[in-house]
C-alpha cells in the first residue's frame, strides 16, 4: 500500500459525483463516458451536442490538470503501445456491447442500484483483477 | 443553451476529479486492480465518494417532475442481465486492467498530449466502430433469415 491516497481520491471521487449529479438534475443525462462518446462518434440528430459539450469540458478539465496538477498525468505505468492498443480495442468494444463503462455502470447505475449495473460492474472489476494478476503473475510483472 | 452550458461544466468538474484522485494514473488504477499484489485500495475512495453523493442526488431527482433545464429525465430503462452485459462487461474489464485507462480518464488525459494515450483513445473509438459495424451486420442477417419465414420474429 506504498501508494495509498485516501484523501485525494476521496475528493476527487466526490467531484466525479457532483459532475454525475448536476448532468442528472440540471439536464437529466446519465453521465456515462463511453455512451457519450460514442453517441458523437455516431451521431444521432438532437442528441449529439451536448454530448459534444460534455467531452469538450472533459478535455478542458484535462487542460487544467496538466497546468496546476501536473502529477495526474504521472501515469507511472504505460504497457507497451501493442499492448495498450488492444486494450484500447477491448475497452472501446466491451464498453459497447456492454452498455457502460466505469462512469455509467460503476457510479450511476451501482448508485441506482440497477441490476444490471451490479452486475457489470462486478464482473468488470473481477476481469480487470484477473487480467492483472495474470500480468503480474505469469508475465513476472514484466510488461 | 443553458443544459449545453452545464454539459462543458459537468465535463470540467469530472476531468478535475479523475485527475486529483488518481484515476488518470494507470499505475494506481492497475495498483487498485492488484488484489492479490501490493494492492492500492485508494480507488475505493473514488468510489465511495462519487457514489455517496449521487446516491443521494438520484433518490433526490426522483421528487422532481422533470430536470431543471430539460424536459424530461433520460435514464435505462432495462433491468434484465443479459449475456451481452456481462460479456461486453468482462472484454471492458479485460481491457481495463490490462491498459489501466477507462474512458473517462482516457479521453481527459488527451489533453497531456501524450502520443500513448491518443494511441489507447484512438483505439477504443475503432473498439466502437467494430461494435456498431458487427451489430448492423448481425442486425441485417437476422432480417435477412427471418424474411423467408415471413412471420413476425424477435430475438
């Protein structure tokens, strides 16, 4: 637990929520990342635009990030660029066939208490263990 | 105007709170995912956190007839489990720990301007593309074998 950051992450955990809660109150959107990403990658009319928003923010909150906390972007581990391009391949179908991502399934569909976002979330958190401890296990930690 | 508004806001604020909790950072991420390595519980206050609150906000948005700047709530609707959940579910999780990036954190963390991280974005929008491309497909095949029988027919 040599890196272990209570606080900060329980901070930025409540930001995340405050996000989530006024897209829900103010515009009544679940703040889900991969749903709204992908309703730009394939628009549907009248639908796209703030999603457009949403992401634009994101990347301006990334902006400011890297300006007065550059430490988020010590990202201490990138697999090697195969690697992580299949990663980013089983992120972006999974996500997809799965209808949700950490944001949508793990935070506002666990905080629903949604049936079906327990059990994604669930078994996204046992694959991700798995695939890790497989990493680090059999690869010797290696990559 | 105003929702589109509180859309980029909404953006920020989350941006800011994968940043400072450590989301953006594989290695605590992958650290988080190590139950049975020197495991990192930090993203279990991440989330706590954001869970407490939109507990909260969603039991709070049910008393209210519509959202303030829209005309109505859209929220899933589905409460089966299907095989394509928990299956779309574990190719996410697969993907999850092997990168150590989720979308969120993936798309903020473009604005490092590390060529990594477009490589991981740029792949996931292809990982999305193949979906909606395989799901029309499948989509066309299955009109195509259900037109000769010519009745109603549902998957």
């Amino acid at each position: 637990m040599h890196n272990f950051t209570p606080f900060a992450s329980l901070l930025g955990g409540v930001l995340i929520g405050l996000s989530a809660s006024a897209l829900l109150l103010l515009d009544g959107k679940i703040a889900g990342i991969s749903g709204i990403l992908a309703g730009v990658l394939k628009p549907v009319k009248d639908d796209w635009v703030w999603r457009a928003c949403f992401l634009a923010g994101l990347f301006a909150g990334g902006l400011l990030l890297g300006k007065f906390l550059p430490g988020a972007f010590d990202f201490g581990l990138i697999r090697p660029l195969p690697l992580l391009a299949l990663a980013g391949l089983a992120v972006g179908f999974g996500t997809r066939l799965g209808s949700g991502c950490t944001s949508g399934h793990g935070v506002c569909g666990v905080s629903r208490l949604s049936p079906r976002s327990l059990a994604a979330t669930a078994t996204f958190i046992f694959t991700g263990a798995l695939t890790v401890y497989l990493l680090n296990h059999l690869a010797g930690g290696s990559l | 105007m105003k929702g589109l508004a509180t859309s980029f806001i909404s953006g920020v604020v989350f941006a800011l709170g994968l940043g400072i909790s450590g989301m953006t950072r594989p290695v605590k991420v992958i650290g988080f995912l190590d139950f049975f390595g020197a495991w990192d519980a930090s993203l279990a206050f991440v989330i706590a956190g954001a869970i407490g609150v939109y507990f909260v906000a969603y039991r709070f948005s049910r008393t209210m007839p519509s959202p303030l700047l829209a005309p109505d709530f859209s929220l899933p609707k589905r409460s089966d489990i299907d095989s394509k959940l928990v299956l779309g579910a574990a190719i996410f999780g697969f993907g999850w720990g092997l990168g150590g990036f989720c979308p969120g954190p993936a798309l903020t963390s473009l604005a490092s301007g590390t060529p990594a991280v477009a490589i991981f974005v740029a792949a996931m929008a292809l990982g999305m593309y193949v979906h909606s491309r395989v799901s029309e497909i499948r989509a066309e095949a299955s009109a195509f074998a259900a037109a000769p029988a010519g009745g109603m027919q549902d998957a």
